[in-house]
C-alpha cells in the first residue's frame, strides 16, 4: 500500500488528509483517486505538485514513476494567485 497526504485545494474537496491505495505508478495512482471520488479529473490531477518518498516526481520519471509498497505520496495542489 502507497500512503497517500492531500494538501491544499485536494484535502478540502476530498474531505481526507490520507488514504492508503494499491497503485503500480503516479499515472496508476491518479485514475484510482479518480475512481474513488471524481471531483478531480485524471488531467487535472497531473497539474498538481507530486512527492514521493521526499523527492519531486519532475526529478524522477513524472507520471511513469514507480510506486511500491510503503512509499508516502505528497499531493498538493498547484500554487496560483496574483
């Protein structure tokens, strides 16, 4: 199981801190929260900010990097405003 922390916008519309999720990849683990709760799309969910395991997904293989279990996942939601 992949341990999975929502921040920012994700943790007020998912109404959850965490939640534990059997996924292969980033991309895999995307569509299963989709399929939980839809609020978010897939497309939209790869603009969000994604750690693994304290390293920025941009510094490994983005949406093809692999997840294992006992791996902690950071979401957060992209940073905007003006």
């Amino acid at each position: 199981m992949v341990l999975v922390e929502f921040f920012g916008m994700y943790r007020l519309n998912y109404h959850i801190k965490t939640i534990e999720l059997e996924a292969d990849s980033v991309k895999d683990l995307f569509q299963k929260i989709h399929d939980i709760n839809p609020y978010y799309s897939v497309k939209e969910l790869r603009h969000s900010i994604v750690i693994v395991n304290d390293v920025n997904i941009n510094e490994l293989k983005r949406y093809r990097t692999p997840l294992k279990d006992g791996d902690h996942v950071l979401i957060m939601s992209p940073a905007s405003g003006g």
